[in-house]
C-alpha cells in the first residue's frame, strides 16, 4: 500500500493521540539510571520513505539513548568492512528465546552468541570493529551522522551525539555485560580486553538521535542497502539484516513482534523501535516505558496499529 502524502501525516497525528500514555506504566531499565529521569508521556513517531519524505508526529524531534537499535548499525559496518565470514564464525543467527542479556546459553552453546542483536553477540560485533578501529564508537557515531543527514535537521535540534554522562552511569552497574564479556574471552571468542569491549559497547548504546534522524538512517535497509549519501550494503546484505531483525530484532518476544506488527525491526531499552518496511520505508517509533522484555510498551502498540492500518507488512 501506498499512502499519499496527508494521509500518511495525518494518520501519524492519529497514532501519537491514540498511544501517547496518558499513565506511567510499564518499566525502565535498572542498570542504565538516566533512563529513569525520562518522562513516561515522551512519544514520537517518524516515517522516512524510500522516495526522499519524511513523515512525523509527536516527539518525533527530542533525541532519545538509541541503546541496542546501535546493534543494527554496528553490525552493517561489521558486514561492510569485507570480514564478514570472520564475523560470522564468530555468532550465529539463531533467535534466542532469551532475555536479551542472558548468559545461560553462552555457557551451554561454548561462547558462540545466538544471534548478533543480544548482547553477548553484539560485543562479539563490537569486538569485530575494534579489530580495525580503535574507538568504534566514535566511527558509529559518524555513520549515524552521515546517514541522518543534517539538512533537514528542524532548527534548534542538533546533529546526533554521545550522552557521556549517560554511558559513565550504565558503565557504573555493567556487572553483567562485563560477565558477558568474560565469558566470550573465555572462550576465545573476543580479541580485545573484555573491560575495553563493554565500554565501547556502552557508548555506542548512549548515543541520542531523534525518530527522525533514526528512521532516515535505517532507510538503507529499506532501500536494497543504498543510503542517503551512496551504497551502505549489497542488496542481499541488506536483506539479510532484515532477516535477522525480523527473527531476533526484538530478542524472547520477536514472535509476538512479527505476530502483532509482521515487520522486521530492532528495539531499544531507551524505548525505540526502528522498524523495516522493505521497499518503502523506514519507521522509528519512541516512547520510553518498556514491557516485561525490554521492548517499548506504546511503541510496540502504536506499529501493530500502523501496521494494520497501513497494510505494510513482509507477508
Ligand atoms: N545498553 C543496554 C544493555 O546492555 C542495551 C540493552 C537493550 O537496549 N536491550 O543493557
């Protein structure tokens, strides 16, 4: 399905009235505290299209911790960088059926994560890009930035950047990503030192952009791998990353995800959900309270309603 331009807005408008919690329900993360400070009614939505628009409603312009959607980004750059057989001996692409930071498998499965998108696969993912830069994070962050592009940035909103403060706090209770991280170098799984990966990991998890600037960054995956500025990835490996988010974007609830939305996507514990609508366009939905696995609670709520209403859908 198509949708002519005042529809599309229109109906966005429509989504933010209908989702924005009115309540604080739903829960934030522990370990991550600047989290907490962020108000439970933040909602926005932006739809970036594979013909250059960008559609959005709400609080779609505030910058929000992207956290694990990074995943998504770091591991394209994995992909682009000619590796990718290293970095696929490395993690499979299985979904998990656990939280997304469990540890029972990486024990049982001898320090292979199941899939690039929990944690302990996406430090073996930033282990990878450590490999050849020595502050991954930073190289994240100009990815983003190129992709977002800065020409449509609404006045007053600023290009995406690292919340310092926000990455010194979750380092502070990383007890368990450190975990991971010993785990994987246990089982010669990581190259790096272990507290070097975590900390990496935990900035590229507290970079702020906006819905706006997400969905216009996801949009190579939408668009056969070319982004705004020139190919990002091969058509096929663009699909593959939409595979994979489909099949573990959303970690023990990516069945339900694709049952209530049918579309490949990647949250965050900030609340964000980017989701793929292959051809067409690209969706960031925010809002900060999250379920009981990690996922944003009207986020998830306010795609299986577009998604109904839209008729978008990989089925
Ligand atoms: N930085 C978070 C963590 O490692 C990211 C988790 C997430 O967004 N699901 O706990």
């Amino acid at each position: 399905t198509t949708l002519s331009a005042p529809p599309l807005g229109l109906l966005l408008e429509d989504i933010v009235r209908r989702h924005r919690p009115r309540q604080n329900a739903g829960s934030v993360p522990g370990n991550i505290p600047f989290l907490a400070t962020v108000p439970f009614d933040r909602f926005g939505i932006a739809v970036a299209t594979t013909s250059g628009e960008v559609f959005s409603s709400g609080d779609a312009g505030v910058p929000f911790s992207i956290q694990s959607i990074s995943k998504v980004f770091t591991l394209a750059m994995a992909l682009q960088g000619g590796r990718s057989a290293a970095l696929w001996s490395r993690v499979l692409r299985e979904p998990s059926g656990t939280s997304f930071n469990s540890l029972v498998q990486l024990e049982a499965e001898k320090g292979i994560p199941r899939n690039p998108f929990i944690n302990a696969g996406a430090l073996v993912v930033t282990d990878h890009l450590l490999e050849e830069t020595p502050d991954a994070a930073t190289q994240l962050l100009r990815f983003l930035t190129e992709q977002a592009g800065s020409h449509e940035a609404e006045p007053g909103s600023h290009a995406p950047f690292i919340d310092e403060a926000a990455a010194d706090g979750e380092l502070a209770g990383s007890s368990r990503n450190l975990a991971l991280a010993h785990f994987l170098k246990d089982f010669a799984n990581l190259t790096q030192p272990a507290a070097v990966v975590v900390e990496n990991y935990v900035r590229q998890c507290s970079i702020m952009m906006t819905c706006v600037q997400l969905a216009r960054a996801g949009l190579f995956l939408a668009n056969d791998g070319q982004g705004s500025t020139g190919r990002v990835l091969s058509p096929s490996e663009a699909k593959r990353i939409g595979s994979i988010m489909l099949t573990c974007g959303m970690y023990d609830a990516a069945g339900e995800f694709a049952y209530r939305v049918g579309l490949p996507g990647k949250s965050g514990v900030g609340g964000g959900i980017l989701v793929i609508v292959p051809g067409q366009c690209a969706i960031c939905v925010w809002s900060p309270r999250l379920d009981a696995k990690g996922n944003s609670l009207a986020g998830t709520a306010a795609l299986a309603d577009l998604s109904d209403r839209t008729g978008w859908s990989v089925f």
